[in-house]
C-alpha cells in the first residue's frame, strides 16, 4: 500500500501517522542527489541486484553502512548499526514493493547536492505520483507542478522529519498524495 520511495528519512513519519509497515526500502537511509536521480531512473533494475557494503564509499568514510547497488548508486544507511541490519531490511522491504511503479509515491528534495539541473530530470520520471520539496525562491518551479515550495532557514529544506512536518504546516495534503489526488 502506497510504498514511498523518498531520498531521505521523510517517510518515516508517513508510515507512522498513517499506522503502517515500512513497506519501502528507502527508511532509515538517505542518498546523495545524484545518486538518487540514478536509482530512480534505473528503479526497477537496481532494486533487484544484490547490495553489497563499500569499505571505502566514494564519499568517504562514514560512522554507518554505505552500500551500493551495481556499483552504481550508492546508499547512506544512516539509522542502521550494521551492514547485517541494512541487508536484511533492505531486502525484507524491496520484497514489499507492489509490482507496479504506479503504486509507488516518489519523493525528493533540494538537499544533499541537489541542483536546478536535477528538476528537468526529475519530471522526465516515469512515476505518476511524485512531489519535490525545494526551498521557497531556490529555483523557478513554477513549470514542475510536482514542485512544493517551503520555507526554511537553511539553503535547503529541513531534515526529512522536520520537512514532513513543515510540509503539512504549509498546506501539502499528505493523505491526498498518498491516495493519488
């Protein structure tokens, strides 16, 4: 029901509110831009190979698991202890996803080396239901309807919880979203 495949911790808070089972790989983690443009535009090929553990990740070394998906994309498993824990959730949940991409809710936001460059890309994805969170007069949006607005003292939107949060206190109807509307 309604897996959210999102760039950071943004979902977590969803499942919660809405009393449901992570039924997304992408919890507790997050990506760098590029590679999430990477693995969103090769979905369905790359949740299916094997992830494999990075001793020494392209973004140097890191306090948690790093992992990779054909050396392709790498995966920032942020709120997990071990490289044990990280593989036995992603592959329980990429277990979960429904067979079609119509299903999926794809989530993105301006952090974490995003660019006005990743907006044309992002709407060129195939997904029905997607939405962005950029920070309010970061870029011109105005042609990616998909593209919500937010206010925030950093360059970017908040963290993905605090974002979660702010989205609703700005008017987005998460329930809506969810439910394809």
């Amino acid at each position: 029901m309604w897996p959210i495949i999102s760039n950071n911790c943004w979902a977590e808070p969803v499942y919660k509110q809405f009393q449901r089972a992570y039924n997304t790989p992408t919890i507790g983690l997050w990506f760098y831009a590029d590679d999430y443009i990477s693995f969103l535009q090769n979905f369905r090929e790359l949740v299916g190979k094997p992830l494999h553990f990075l001793e020494n990740p392209r973004s140097g070394r890191k306090p948690y698991p790093v992992g990779t998906l054909s050396d392709a994309v790498d995966i920032q498993f942020l709120h997990f202890k071990s490289e044990d824990e990280a593989r036995e959730k992603w592959s329980r949940r990429t277990a979960r996803l429904p067979a079609s991409d119509d299903d999926l809710r794809i989530r993105i936001c301006d952090r974490d080396g995003f660019e006005e460059r990743h907006l044309p890309i992002f709407d060129a994805l195939p997904f029905r239901h997607k939405v962005a969170f950029v920070k309010r007069g970061r870029f011109d949006v105005a042609r990616y309807p998909w593209a919500i607005e937010m206010d925030s003292d950093e360059p970017f939107v908040t963290s993905g919880v605090v974002a979660y949060h702010n989205a609703i206190n700005d008017g987005f109807d998460v329930g809506a979203w969810l439910a394809g509307h």
